[in-house]
C-alpha cells in the first residue's frame, strides 16, 4: 500500500493503471476509520483492480469550527487499518493541497440539500460536493463507496454526479456511485467516527436511537406517518441526554417529506439527535418499506 500526499502523484498513479486497463475503486473518507468504513474498502477491493481510499477532513463542509477542531484524527490507525484490508493508495493530503485557493465553486441540488442535514447545517452539502467533485476528477474512479449511514449525503451525490453527466463530464458518466449499509455496533449504534466522542454515559445511552427507529417500524404497519414520526422522537426525547433535532419520513429518493405510507415506493426516516452535555450530534436513518 503507497501512501500519496500530492494531487500530482496520485493522478500518475491512477492514469498508470488505466493505461494498464485496470479498474479504480474509490472510497472517499474523512478518517477516524471504523469497522462501517472498512465495509466499503473491502467491497472496494472486491470489486475493482485496485482501490484508492483518501483520508481528508474538508473543512469546507464544516459549519461549525469547533466541530472541524474536535473532530478526531489517526492517520497512523487508519493507514494500518487499510493495509491489513488490502487497499492499495491512501490519499491524504493537507489543506493546502487540495484547496491550493479557496474554493468558490456553488452546488445547488433542491430539494436533496435543502431538507433535513441541509436546513440545519447551511453550506454543509456545498462542502460535501466541494472534495467530492475534486475527488472525482483527481482519481475519475470506476465506482465510488459511500456508507447509507449518510443516506441524505448520497442523494446528493448522485445529483451531482447527474449534473456532471448533463454537463457531459466524462469521468461522471462512467462513474457509478455505490451506496453501503449500515454498519452497527451489537447494541445497534451505528458506527460513526463521531462515536469515540462520546463520555461512558452517552454512548450508554445512544443506542436508544436505533431502538426506537426499529419499533417505530413496527408500529408504522398500524398507524399513520405523523404518528410514526412522532412516537419515535418522544421515545427518544424520554431518554435523559437525547434531543431529537429532527426526524423526517421522507421519499428515500427524492428525500421529500411523505404524509401518507402511499406517497412513494420507498420510504425513509431520517433522524439527527444531540447526544449528552457536550452535545455530540448522532445521525441515522430507518428503511420502512
Ligand atoms: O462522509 C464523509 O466522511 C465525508 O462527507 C466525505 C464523503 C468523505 C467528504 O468529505
């Protein structure tokens, strides 16, 4: 496994292996690797020639600075993480080498990054569309990973990858873009790398997240969408240390809110919940049919 910190070396080494007519996986990560991450790294490997996973923190998805200061970083760990998986690049390069100036580019994909991440966290998703764009054009992978546990993160992905086929980018049109699930943790936390934030008591209490997602699936079969929605937040809400910033119930492919079960094909909610003092922000998101 070689590890790039330059634009430059990586793009030699991946137009070598296209000259060598090899496939190229990318996996595009902010590190704190977890076991969800290397999910889609071994998937990665399985799938394609070979796999380029970068390790980057894009500040310009952050909103919040002390978010982007907190947020944790283990270049070593992951490298050994990504080795003992069979990756073949890491990519990790500074701030500087990515953004060598600022970044003025606007990406506006209604309503996938308006709703729900996209309301609460403004420029978020123009961020997110930021390095994943550049990633794409550095590596113009065959397939690219991203983790269902940011369900709104990939709809808006695919939007943009749209508006670059549209535009008739050749990288977009022969890249498909691979969506992951979940990974949890046995008490069904799903994996985040905002995990290892959290104090003894708030990841004991966490896992009341997903418990309630799941029972609101059940309960769903009996009632309405707005019931649904609403016995889930308060049974979160019950637990001491969690607060529901939003639950939506939304069409899994537009992410519009649906008021009836018959309103799309496939349904989704979507949840973000501040976990204990500090507080730490969970996602997570329930498939209802
Ligand atoms: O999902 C993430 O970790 C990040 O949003 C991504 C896709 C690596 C872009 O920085």
């Amino acid at each position: 496994m070689e590890i790039i910190n330059s634009v430059k070396e990586l793009k030699a080494k991946v137009s070598a292996l296209r000259s060598d007519n090899k496939t190229v996986g990318l996996v595009p990560t902010m590190g704190a690797l977890h076991a969800g991450h290397a999910s889609l790294v071994t998937r990665s490997v399985k799938e394609n020639d070979a796999t380029v996973v970068s390790v980057f923190v894009n500040p310009t998805q952050f909103n919040d600075k002390k978010d982007l200061q907190a947020y944790p970083r283990t270049l070593e760990a992951d490298c050994a993480l990504l080795q003992s998986i069979g990756a073949d690049y890491v990519f990790a390069p500074s701030v500087e080498e990515v953004y060598p100036e600022p970044d003025t580019r606007s990406f506006s994909y209604p309503p996938t990054d308006t709703v729900m991440e996209g309301a609460f966290r403004p420029g978020h998703f123009n961020g997110v569309c930021q390095i994943v764009s550049k990633l794409f054009m550095f590596v113009e992978p065959d397939k690219a990973y991203f983790g269902e546990k940011d369900f709104q993160q990939i709809a808006v992905i695919k939007a943009m990858v749209a508006d670059y086929v549209s535009r008739n980018a050749e990288w977009a049109k022969r890249l498909e873009i691979c969506p992951c699930p979940i990974v949890r943790e046995e008490d069904g936390l799903a994996l985040s790398s905002r995990n290892t934030l959290l104090a003894e008591n708030e990841r004991a209490i966490a896992p009341n997240i997903y418990k309630a997602l799941k029972e609101s699936v059940k309960f769903s079969k009996t009632h309405t969408v707005e019931e649904t929605q609403q016995m889930a937040v308060n049974q979160i809400n019950a637990v001491d240390g969690l607060e529901v910033q939003y639950y939506d119930i939304v069409n899994a492919l537009t992410l519009e809110s649906v008021s009836s079960w018959d309103d799309a094909d496939h349904i989704q909610g979507c949840i973000t919940v501040f976990c204990g003092a500090t507080p730490i922000r969970l996602i997570d998101n329930i498939n209802y049919k």
